[in-house]
C-alpha cells in the first residue's frame, strides 16, 4: 500500500458512536463495520486530506513507542475499509 496516498471515506456512510466506538453503515448498502476507539479515530482522520503516512504520524504522537504496530494497524484498517468499498484512495 503506498503510503502516500490520500484515503477518502466514500459519502454516505453514516456513523454511530457510544463510548468511543463507532458502527460505519450505509444506509441503503448492505455494508457496515464496527471500529473500535482507535478504529474510530482513523476513521475520522481518513478525510481525504491527510495520506496514510499522515494519518499514521497523527496517530504516532499519541502513542510514539507504539508507532510500528500503529502503522501496521493503521494500514490494516484501511485495506478492510478499501475491500468493502467504504473508502477509496487518490
């Protein structure tokens, strides 16, 4: 995955938070995924302004002795956004 591309969740997709979690669904799609606390904060810095390093640097100064596992998170999130055609990159 190149890491500098910019990541873009598609329109539509309607959030449900509590606690810190969110269900992602779509209205009138049968897709729909449930994100965890860090799950939740990837998704919202996927607004199609930051690249994927970005994110993951974001990320990586909250966390910093975490940054190799955030960065494997980070891109594994992504992929499984990509795969259900929530998310598209440019």
């Amino acid at each position: 995955m190149d890491s500098s591309k910019t990541v873009m969740v598609e329109p539509g997709y309607l959030l449900e938070r509590m606690d810190n979690e969110i269900t992602v669904y779509h209205p009138t799609l049968t897709t729909s995924m449930y994100l965890n606390e860090t799950g939740a904060i990837i998704w919202e810095l996927c607004d199609g302004m930051r690249s994927i390093s970005g994110v993951i640097d974001v990320l990586a100064e909250l966390y910093p002795e975490q940054r190799e596992q955030i960065a494997v998170d980070v891109k594994g999130l992504i992929k499984r956004l990509l795969e259900q055609e929530i998310a598209v990159l440019r």
